[in-house]
C-alpha cells in the first residue's frame, strides 16, 4: 500500500490481441497518454495476479471471452507533463471469441484491427513496447 503523500509507480496491465496478423487497438480520451491508440489494459488490483488482470481488463474493454495468454514484455511509461509513471506487464493472445466492441465509449471511444506495418498514429507508449515485442517474437 501506498504511503500516504510519496508517489509511486503504478502497477498496469496489457493484452495486445492478434487477429489474421491485426493488432486490436482502442483510441484513449483518458490520461495517460489521451489521444493515443492503445492495446486494452488497465491496473493490476491488490493481490490480482497481473495475468488474470489482462484477460480482465481486456474483456471489460473489448466485450471479448479471452482465453490463454502468454507474457510478452514489460514496458514503463513515465510521462513527465501528466505525473504519470507506470510499469506494466504485457501479454499477447490469439485465443479469444466473439466481435471487439466500443464497451467503454467515455474511454475508449474508437477501435480498429490494424496490420504491424499501417498502425495508427500516435501509439501509446505502452502499445509501442508491445508492437516491438511482438515484432521481435517474429524475426
């Protein structure tokens, strides 16, 4: 637990899901990052393990029943100008069932599958560690 007037990273979460080689990404209007395109992702609650918080996020965001998951990478975002810092663990998955949606629209207005090499811009930090990781999983 946080000690009380000390800022601390936080602790997120990711899931960058692969569909015929298209990456699922929703466009933010929240801080961090607002604006950006995003992979679903959130926090990671106390005593959730990180992996369960992906899927969990991922379905409250995308209205998908997600199935495995696999550890991708971590990627930490500080952004000086919002007094943002997280580290977040970052999964991938291929294994999930039904039609991604706008769930969350005060959020995550806007979604869209877009192939590795026609990806929108600007990414979030968070989904560009991703595409990275997942670019180098490849090679």
């Amino acid at each position: 637990m946080p000690i009380p007037g000390i800022d601390v990273p936080g602790l997120g979460c990711g899931l960058a899901l692969l569909r015929d080689g298209k990456l699922l990404l929703y466009r933010r209007l929240r801080a961090p990052e607002a604006g950006s395109w995003s992979i679903v992702g959130g926090k990671v609650d106390h005593m959730e393990q990180a992996k369960d918080a992906a899927r969990r996020e991922a379905e409250e965001e995308s209205g998908l029943a997600i199935g495995a998951v696999d550890f991708l990478c971590v990627s930490e975002q500080i952004i000086v100008e919002e007094r943002q810092h997280w580290l977040s663990l970052i999964y991938v998955s291929e294994d999930f069932s039904g039609e991604a949606r706008v769930v969350e629209p005060e959020k995550l207005p806007e979604l869209g599958w877009f192939p590795l090499d026609a990806l929108p811009a600007p990414l979030s930090r968070f989904a560009a560690d991703a595409v990275d990781a997942i670019r180098r999983r490849r090679a």
